[in-house]
C-alpha cells in the first residue's frame, strides 16, 4: 500500500471511490490522515458524456452511514463542477449521487491546511450489479475494519468474527422493497444465523431465521419481503474454527425513494424537580405499603408521625398505642417502615419477605395494645443495599411493580442507601452524543439488559444487543419513578461515579483524546479509559455528570465507581492521581458528593486512598462487601485496603452471602453478629450495615436476621440472642411455634448457617447436577465449591422435622413451603455430592454394573430436582423468560430476540465461546430451577451416560465434548419457545428426597483422617453390641491385633458397670474402660480417673425416688464400687433386665442404708417415654446431671461427670488430640463424647440427638457391625 504526501492543499481522491452502479452512487472515503476540515470539492467528468447530467452531494460523519447529510443538488453541464463549502466541514466520507455515475472520472478536495496524505491505492470498483448492497456501508462492533468486505461484491474476501452472536448492519441508502438476501460463507459451515429489517436503522423486524444446520452450498438464499432501508445479520452460531466467516451479503429488491421513513425514536425526557417531601407525602406512601402488603383494612389502624425520636444513636423509633390506634414514630418514612415492621413481627406474628419468597400475614381482630411506648434505635447511620450485580442476576427484567415490591422490603427493613444504577442506559446515550457519537453507535457499545451491571463496572461492552433505544427512555423513566418513592420514604439512591470509561475510539471525537485500552475480562473486551491525569478528564466527566442530572435531577449525593475492578490496564497511571482526578470531577458537579466504593478483591487500593486522605472523612464511604467471611476493615497492614479501617475512612460492614444467583443454603449468622458486634466495639470508622448479594431472593432468614440484628432497646446494646431470635422467626414465617420445626431451624444454624461450614469457594455448595459432566468436578462454577463441610445428615433430620407434621398443617404459611422446597434442594443435592465420587470411580474402573447402578438414581435426583423447584414461582426458568418477554414487548423484534436470548445465556454459558471456556463464565449463574434442570442440565447427563456406556461397552477413551456447542444450541432453541410450569404434590417429593438420602450410594464416603487415629472408643448398648448384646469376636480380634500393631488404643465407654465390662471383654484384654458414663476411667488394674455420689446426696436422690408413684413401677439401680444394688420388691421381670448389663445385683431391703461409693443411679421405666421423670430430677437435684440414656432409662451421675471427661484423661494419659481420636455412641449419655473430638461417628441408627452431636453416621447399624466397618477405614 503507497501512502502519498499531496502538495499545498489539494488531495486526489479518485482511488477512494467506491461506485454502486445499481444505486449510481459513488461513496468518497476520506483518509483518516485527513484532520482539517474540508472547503471545497470538485469532480471531472468523462469527456464525451451525454448533457446534462444530474448530481447530488452529501456527506457522512463518522462513518454513520444511515445519517446522510445534503449538501446541493446540481445539474452538471461542463466536464468540471466544483463546489465550496460556506463554512468548512468535517467528514468521514462524501456521497455522489449521479446519473450515469459511469461518468465521474476524478474526485479532487480541498483541505483548510496542507497536512493530509491519502492512500493511492485503488478501492475495487464494484462490478456485480446485481445486489444492491454492493458497496453499500456496513456497521458492526465486532472487527469493524473488515466489516465492508460483506458488500465488496468479492467473495474470496470475508467479514470474521472471533466470537457469536454477532451483527453487521448493511444500509442500502434507501427503502428498498426486498425480495431476497443471499448470505454466501464457507462451503460445509454449520451455520444460524437471522435477518432484519429496519427502515430507520433503529427499529428492526425480523425476516428470516435459519435454524442451526450445514451449508451444502456457498449460498444460502432467503426469501424475504417488505420495504426497508436496513438489513442486519446477526449471526447466533457458527461451528467454524476461526469464528464465523461471512464472505458476502447480496440483497435484491426495488428501490422506493418515496417510501416514507419513520421518525427515529425519540430519546426525550423531562428532568425531575427534586423537593423536600411533607409529612403528608411520607404519610401517604407508607399507606400504600400498608395496604399492599398487609391490606387496605388495616391503613386506620396506625398513625405515622413523621419527627425525631430522642436519641443518642444514628436513629431511632418509637411505638406506643391508643385506644385502637398503633402510634409510630420516627424521623423519616423509612425509619417508620422499620418501626412498622417491627410491630407486625414481634406483635402480630406477621412475616413479610421478599417477593416470592413467601409471607405470613394473618392479622389480629383488632391493634394488639402496649402497656407503655417502646423505642428502638441503632447505631448504623447508613443501611445499604446491593451489589452492581444484584441488578443484573436479579432484576434486569423487573417493571414497576416488582420494583415497588422490593421498594417496600427495603423500606420495611430500613434500608436508606440504595444502590440504583437503573436507567444508566439513558444516561450513556446522552453523555456519549454530547460527545458527538450517533445513536446507533451508542447502541452498538452498550450492552444487553443482563450484563449492563458489567458495563457500569468497566468490564466488558458491545454484548447482548443493540437494544431498541427505547428501552433506554423505559429504563429511565422507572428509575424515575422508583427514585421518587425513595426520595418520599427519606431512601437515598447511589447514582454512577464517573472515572473514565469511553468508546475505544473516542479519538475520532475528540481529537489527540488520551484513551488506554483495557483489554479484556473474562474474554470480554473492556472499555477503554481517558487517562485521569489528562487535561480533558474534567471536561469530560462533567460531561457525564450533566448528562445523569439531566435524567435522574439531583436526587442524591451519592455516587458509586471502583476504578480498575477486577483488573484492567493502569498502565503509568498513578492511583493517587487517579483518585484526585476522580473525586475531583465528582464534587465540581456535587460538593457535597460522597464518593461509594467496593472493598473487593485487592480494591480500594492503599494508594488510592491515599491521594485523597484528607478527604475520605468527609467524601469517601467504602463497603466491607464480603465481611461477614472475609472482612477488610480489621487488616492492619497499610499496604492493604490503607490498613486499619481503610486507613480512617468511613465504611459498611455488609454480607455478599450469594454469588451469581447460585441458589443453596449458605451463610455465616453467627459471624454476622459477632463480627458487626465487634466493629461496633473497636471500629470508629463504621457507620452501619450493608447487604451486597450478587444475586438476591435467597436465604430470606440470614437478611431477617441481618436487618433485625442492629436494632436494639434504648438502655443497652446487647447481641442479640439468636436462639430466641429464631424462635420468634419461626414462629412469625411458619405461623405456627411447632417445636419440631423450630429444631429443625436450630439444625440450619449450626450446619449450614454457621461460619465454621462455608469457607470454601463462593457461596453455597454447588449441586453437580447443574455441573458440566466429567471425572474430576469440584463443582459446578469455576469459582464456586461443592465440597459440604457440615455432617450432611444432619441437615436430613432437619427436612424431616420440617416434614413432620406438615400434613396435619398443610403449608400454613407460603414461607413454610418455600423453606420446605429450598431445604429439600439441598439434601438432594447433598445425596448427589455423595452419589458422585462413586460414580467416578465406576467409570475409572470400567465397573459398568455399577454405572448402570447408579444411573437411575443420579436421573431420579434430576427429575425430583426439577420438580421441587416447580413448587416456587421463583424458581421456575419459565418465570425469568416471562419476565424476559414481558419487559420487551414494546421493543423491536431484534431487541425482542436478544432480550429472549441474553435471559438464557447469562444463567447458563454466560456468554459467547470464549467467555464460557477461556473465561471460565459456564454455569457461573447456575440455578437449581425447573425448566433448567429438566432441560439442559438433563440433556448434559444423559449425553455424558450415553457416552461412557459407550465407552465401556467398546472398551474406548471417553471421548471430549464440546459442551459450549450443545449448550449454546439449547439457549438458542429454548430461546424460541417457554416450558410452563407442571407442579406435582410437594409432600410426595421431599418423601422421595428423603428415601434417596438414606440409599446406601448416598451416603457420604467415610472421612480420611488428617492424621493417624490413635484412640477408638466405643459405646456398647445400640452401638458396639447388637440387639442381642452379641458382637463379631473373631472379626474384632482380627481388628484389635492391627489396631495393637499400628499403636492404636481400643476404649470401651459405656454406662455401664465396669465388673459388667471386664466380663464382656475377658477375652480381648488389656483394654482400657470408662465406665459408669464416666465416672470411672481404668486402664487394667491402674485407676486414671473415677468420682463418686455423695453418699447424702445419693441417700436423698433414693428417698425423692421411692415417694414417686413411678418408683413401684420402674426399675432403680444403685451402681457402686462394690456392687450393684436393686430393691428386693423389683419385679422379676425387670431383674431379669438388670442381669444384662451389671455382673452381680444385691437385692436389698432399705435402699437408702446401702453402705458404698455409687457412680450412678440408674432408672428405667420399661416401654416409657421419661421426659417426664427427667424434668423432676434435673429441678429436685439440680447439682447431679441426669441424662438419658434412651426412650425407656434415665443416668443420674455426678455433675460434669460424661464419656467425654473419660476422654480427655485417655488423652492427657496418652498425648492425643482431638484429630487423633474416633468415638462412636447413639444415645443422648454419648453426645458430650461425640462432640469432644473431630471424628465422632453416630449409629445409622442411633437417636436424633445423638446424630445431631456427632459429624458422621455409621455406613451399617449395630446389628450389622457399623462400628467394625468404621474402624476396619481408620486402622
């Protein structure tokens, strides 16, 4: 290629012309070596051509090809015609209207200044006549530098794209009736793809849709009808290997100058005026959440008076009751919503949650009255709400009222910072024309409606559209009127921050524009940034500025952007300067502006902060995002985060608990409180709380507990007490205090609520359903875990309480379903976790019996997956992809399709090949929803089953899958068409959720210790003995002498009388025994530990005992030292009981003159439950410990006297530590030993409380050897 200087001023631009016989035109490209404003153009004709001729001349700026703007209309009658500009213009090409255009033999122009030079190579004149795309322009985001070669009338040259979906947009200069468009790629491409129409090149209508399928010819020939100026191809699938290749687009069809174009949508709207709210306002709206959420009826029963509450805290309200009126108080609307809330939960049993996630309302007769006023407050000036994602997993396709739904939760919960990046779209289509972009090219760099929170944060652009600018004016005119329910309600909006982000060609608006390129994040290409410490980042932030005013008014003082997240390029820049810079144009625009960022991965920065130090106190409110796990405020080293509280910089201590919308139950309550707890001790910096989730509508209780958590009576701040907390929430969800399904909320406190159990990966554990099939999956997502921690059959008797009497009460709140289904989701996702490493190992092993084995119950888990999440609206694929629908109705079939598609893709590949694969983004937002999992997550299964049945049967490699491929073609197909929702009977699903928990495949694979078990101890009855108090001698020899080989101890720990044990194991000594639930610890003859009764105290037990009318019936065992002592009047029947577990029994007459040390004193009550009897001892004696020892028997032993204390004198004996030691029991006198050491392991068939204490089950039972196969693992 010759680049050619031209003299003076003058420039030949003869070799830029492109001719279109068909339209004759002639299209002018002007070098972009050309920077001066042109002044005049001139053309030569042919010599010899007819007279006159009849010419008009345009030009084009910016390569917006669809924006032709006129400059005269001539008729040519001698061979030069020239033409001067009145005024000098800019322009990226001129357009040459004349008939014949076989006479224009030269285009010269003048420049303002001799600084040009042009490329002399000659541009191919068209010669295929027959389309009238040919040299027509063509616009695309995606490599737009080849984007022409789809109208160049050559087909050895073609327009690629290194990733799908991708669009060009061809104008064809005027309306043109269509007949067909043939699209010409690579022979034997498997291709799909659809065409467009549009007749103002912003509203298209669909054409044609070729489904995905081979090209046996280079042509594919679609017919097509209808006028329009505009032809986009969008390209959804494409199995070449170079991406996809289109090598030409050919349009035939009947120009219609005349045809009417519409008038291009405007993007008007009007600037709200922002004034204070009246009383009479914030009254007002807290009536509409009055009658929306707990009705109409009951707006007369309270008074909202809006005035401060005396208080020494951040804020503050106040109840009190009149004669049938509920009083509030408070300084704002949304501090009354809070004290209304509160009244509802604590007095009226009311539960209001998330929308869809279930409320309990079931109000009293009439206003329940308070003996004197109360006062709440908090120290937490600021309650915050969401992360830039919750807007994009959660609410990309919310309307109005979804959003006043979650307006009156927040409002309700106190939340008053609220993060609200709705309706930005408009705000960019504003800023970037004011900074000379057209419409189209706006649309072209901003993103679909699932991945805007991306673009806000710098990450990527130009994906998931163009969408219909209406959406944008749509978009704005929501948060417009969201934002004025929260302006009322005294809820500030947290607007953008501007810190630099462009259109990586901003140069050609701005000249000598100082831009860094980003690269890429995740496989998307990021944005690019003007430099922060160039002149032009003032003007062209206040740029920004005017233009979000412009939408939004000035609502809000409040502004959020995190420079450089999750990556990107700096370059030189230094983060000092560029936190002036930045801080800098915010409060030019905004004085009083604060300045909202993230404490994510390695941001804010320390030297960030730094380059503002003197004005963080004032400007600057960082959020802790993660703290409830991973908190940022209490790092002291000043390289991270600035050190100690941000370096003195005010900050939120906020819970992100979800991640990517990936449901499961997950988070850390006891962190929750501990940690905000000791902020409000040590930290001078924070000024209150903050939910962050990435995605929302999940884990309601954790965001009860969160919100509730921070206010407290007006005297003191106590912790809150979680087990009352929870007792009272259940209550209020479930509408009924059921104690079994209030234990089974204690069991989700301590397993998957509890901080110790989720400190892997991000977010809950993973169901490998939702996984792409493999042999090594350490989960589904590539950051997120499927490893449980907790004992997962815990969780089990936790669903089972739940199911407990759910038939008797059917559902008697919606809570109590939803909470039924989530929980049942995550133990069959647990039994999944369980199932899986068994099935790799059959595969490994070619084992394919046991595949086969397996198969049925991994699909049963699939369909129970799908339909439990059927049961819940929210859970339901159907009710994202209506939603999808719903919010583009009144867009363009193009906007229609990427809505449709965009919907699908973000909770599945996420995006194109290349950030699914490379980028890591598959299944990011996985979803345990019906639809999905029925769908997609079934057909990536059967594929791989069918595969390794394939494999094993041919003895051959299980082959590669491209599982983008067969994923991407599912979005696309299901694009198309919405599976409703088929629901079946609950009751009957968690039955069969709870059958497959208990499958033997199910189970979780016994533990590997981290180091060598050292000490096995035992309990007898139920455990180590079978029903008939029988063991495997020859089995457990055989164990005993490898146990003695590899120095590991045997202890037996019973209830038992020691003389009872030594006959039990005379053949097996020396052995080491903690009798008498541990009152007497032996090792041979050596005594290690033992504690008596008081004799007075024993003496006393015995005569409370013999005044019980229980006493004739039951059975009373002194155990002592010497002997073992029943009354002589005990029936033979129970004697004959005693005999088994004491080797010799002295029957006596007066129970109290027994002359020994006892142990214990044991009762039973054959075929009796002995809650009752346990309840008089532990109040008559309460300085002995009485415990159970099963449905039918009662211990009474000294007070701190267990198994476990007989542990931890083996252990001191013997230097072991808790990860050194295994124990195994199944009642409640065994639950302080299962919980003394780290692996503890119940009976498969023990009691609910003792499997709730230990962290494994046996694989057997005791009467299928249990213990012996646990410890033939651990040896």
């Amino acid at each position: 290629m010759t680049v050619e200087v031209q003299p003076v001023n003058q420039l030949d631009l003869t070799s830029q012309v492109q001719v279109d016989g068909a339209q004759q035109q002639g299209l002018v490209t002007l070098p972009a070596a050309v920077t001066t404003p042109l002044t005049a153009v001139t053309l030569t004709m042919t010599a010899g051509t007819d007279r006159p001729m009849t010419l008009e001349l345009g030009h084009v700026l910016n390569h917006v090809m669809s924006d032709v703007i006129p400059d005269t209309t001539a008729t040519v009658t001698t061979d030069t015609w020239t033409f001067t500009y009145p005024t000098p213009i800019d322009a990226s090409h001129l357009v040459v209207n004349l008939t014949p255009i076989s006479a224009l033999a030269k285009v010269t122009v003048t420049v303002s200044a001799p600084d040009a030079a042009v490329d002399t190579t000659p541009i191919a004149v068209l010669t295929d006549t027959t389309s009238i795309a040919n040299g027509r322009p063509v616009r695309s985001p995606f490599n737009p530098g080849q984007a022409a070669r789809l109208t160049d009338g050559d087909d050895t040259t073609a327009w690629v794209s290194d990733q799908y979906p991708a669009y060009a947009d061809i104008d064809l200069g005027v309306a043109t009736a269509l007949a067909t468009i043939a699209v010409t790629l690579p022979v034997g491409t498997e291709i799909q793809f659809n065409l467009y129409g549009s007749r103002d090149g912003h509203q298209f209508d669909r054409l044609y849709r070729r489904e995905r399928a081979t090209t046996s010819t280079a042509t594919v020939t679609c017919p097509v009808n209808g006028t329009y100026r505009h032809v986009q191809l969008l390209v959804l699938a494409s199995d070449d290997s170079a991406g996809v290749q289109i090598q030409q687009v050919r349009v035939t069809g009947t120009a219609q100058p005349k045809a009417k174009v519409p008038t291009p949508p405007a993007l008007a709207l009007n600037t709200p005026t922002i004034t204070a709210p009246t009383a009479a306002a914030v009254q007002q709206a807290l009536a509409g959440i009055v009658t929306r959420r707990i009705g109409a009826d009951y707006v007369d029963w309270f008074d909202f008076k809006v005035a401060p509450v005396a208080t020494k805290q951040a804020d503050a309200f106040q109840i009190s009751t009149t004669a049938d009126r509920v009083v509030i108080q408070a300084a704002s609307g949304v501090t009354l919503a809070t004290g209304l809330n509160y009244y509802l939960k604590t007095y009226c049993q009311v539960n209001l949650s998330q929308a869809g996630l279930g409320d309990h309302v079931e109000m009293p007769a009439k206003p329940v009255a308070l003996a004197q006023p109360i006062v709440r407050q908090t120290t937490a000036t600021w309650r915050y709400a969401y992360n830039y994602t919750t807007h994009a997993y959660t609410m990309a396709f919310w309307q109005a009222e979804d959003w006043q739904q979650e307006l009156d939760w927040l409002a309700l919960n106190g939340v008053n910072l609220v993060l609200d990046p709705t309706g930005l779209e408009l705000v960019w289509y504003r800023f970037l024309a004011s900074l000379g972009y057209q419409t189209e090219a706006i649309a072209d760099f901003l993103t679909g409606p699932t991945y805007t929170a991306w673009q806000w944060m710098g990450n990527m652009r130009s994906f998931g559209g163009p969408i219909d600018a209406k959406w944008a004016v749509q978009r704005a005119k929501l948060a417009q009127h969201n934002q004025a329910f929260m302006h009322v309600m005294g809820m500030t909006p947290v607007l953008q921050a501007y810190a630099g982000l462009v259109p990586d060609d901003i140069e050609t608006k701005i000249k000598a524009c100082p831009v860094l390129l980003q690269g890429q994040w995740c496989g998307f290409q990021r944005p690019g940034i003007l430099r922060t410490d160039s002149d032009l980042f003032a003007q062209v932030a206040d740029q920004f500025y005017a233009a979000q005013a412009s939408v939004y008014g000035e609502i809000s003082h409040y502004y959020a952007v995190d420079p450089f997240h999750e990556g990107g390029d700096r370059a030189d820049l230094a983060l000092d300067v560029v936190a002036q810079q930045v801080l800098g144009g915010l409060l030019a625009h905004d004085a009083q502006g604060v300045w909202v960022l993230q404490s994510w991965q390695e941001n804010p920065r320390a030297d960030l902060l730094a380059g503002i130090r003197d004005q963080v106190a004032d400007h600057v409110l960082v959020l802790d995002l993660y703290a409830e796990r991973t908190p940022h405020w209490s790092i002291s080293d000043p390289q991270q985060y600035g050190g100690l509280e941000f370096g003195g910089t005010p900050w939120l201590f906020c819970m992100l608990n979800n991640f990517g919308g990936r449901m499961g139950l997950t988070g850390h309550l006891d962190t929750l409180q501990s940690g905000y707890q000791a902020a409000q001790r040590q930290a001078q910096w924070c000024r209150g709380i903050g939910i962050t989730p990435e995605a929302s509508q999940s884990n309601p209780l954790l965001f009860d507990f969160f919100f509730d958590s921070i206010w407290a009576d007006a005297t003191a701040f106590a912790p809150m007490n979680i087990d009352e907390w929870l007792t009272a929430y259940g209550e209020r969800r479930y509408g009924i205090n059921h104690p079994e399904w209030q234990r089974a909320l204690k069991i989700m406190t301590t397993t998957v609520y509890a901080a110790q159990y989720n400190q892997r990966g991000q977010g809950a554990p993973e169901s490998l359903l939702n996984a792409r099939p493999g042999l090594d999956l350490p989960a589904a997502s590539t950051w997120g875990n499927a490893i449980v921690d907790y004992p997962t059959h815990q969780l089990v008797w936790a669903l089972r309480l739940l199911r407990t009497h759910a038939a008797d009460a059917p559902f008697a709140t919606t809570g109590f379903q939803v909470d039924l289904v989530i929980l049942a989701q995550q133990v069959l996702s647990n039994s999944v976790a369980a199932l899986y490493p068994r099935l790799v190992t059959a595969v490994k092993q070619q084992d394919l019996a046991v595949v086969q084995t397996l198969k049925p119950l991994w699909f049963t888990a699939l369909s129970l997956a799908d339909q439990l999440a059927d049961q819940v609206p929210l859970f339901r694929l159907s009710t994202w992809q209506h939603a999808a629908a719903q919010a583009s109705q009144d867009l363009d079939d193009f906007s229609k399709d990427c809505f449709a598609i965009d919907a699908l893709a973000i909770v599945t590949t996420w995006g194109g090949q290349r950030q699914a694969d490379s980028g890591g983004l598959h299944d990011y937002s996985n979803r345990q929803w019906s639809g999905l999992t029925s769908g997609l997550y079934t057909q990536r299964w059967r594929h791989w089953f069918d595969q390794v049945t394939t494999a094993l049967n041919t003895h051959t490699a299980l082959p590669k899958t491209d599982w983008f491929s067969l994923e991407w073609q599912w979005v696309l197909d299901q694009s198309q068409c919405v599976a409703e929702a088929q629901p079946t009977a609950l009751l009957p699903l968690v039955d069969q959720v709870l059958a497959l928990s208990q499958q033997p495949l199910a189970q979780p694979a016994l533990p590997t210790p981290t180091k060598p078990i050292k000490l096995m101890a035992v309990d007898m009855d139920g455990t180590f003995l079978d029903d008939h108090k029988a063991f495997n001698h020859t089995r457990f020899q055989h164990l005993l002498t490898q146990m003695r080989a590899h120095n590991q101890h045997f202890v037996v720990a019973s209830g038992n009388q020691y003389q009872h044990l030594l006959d039990v194991f005379k053949d097996f000594e020396p052995i080491a025994y903690i009798a008498e639930n541990g009152g007497l610890v032996k090792i041979g003859d050596e005594v290690i530990w033992q504690q008596t009764i008081p004799r007075d105290l024993a003496q006393a037990v015995t005569t409370a005992l013999q005044q019980q009318p229980v006493f004739e019936d039951g059975l009373v065992v002194l155990s002592g030292a010497k002997d073992a002592y029943v009354d002589a009047r005990v029936s033979p029947a129970l004697l004959t009981e005693a005999r088994k577990y004491y080797r010799h029994i002295q029957l006596v007459t007066d129970m109290t003159a027994v002359d020994d040390d006892f142990y214990k004193i044991a009762l039973a009550w054959p075929g009796q439950p002995v809650v009752e009897q346990l309840t008089f001892l532990q109040r008559e004696f309460p300085s002995l410990a009485s415990v159970s020892s099963g449905f039918e028997g009662i211990d009474i032993i000294p007070k701190g006297i267990s198994k476990a204390v007989g542990i931890k004198k083996l252990a001191e004996r013997w230097g072991l530590s808790p990860a050194e030691m295994a124990v195994f029991g199944d009642n409640n006198n065994d639950i302080e030993m299962l919980q003394a050491v780290q692996y503890s392991f119940a009976m498969c068939n023990g009691n609910i409380d003792a499997q709730l204490a230990a962290r494994y089950l046996t694989p057997a039972d005791n009467n299928h050897e249990g213990v012996l196969d646990v410890m033939a693992h651990l040896i």
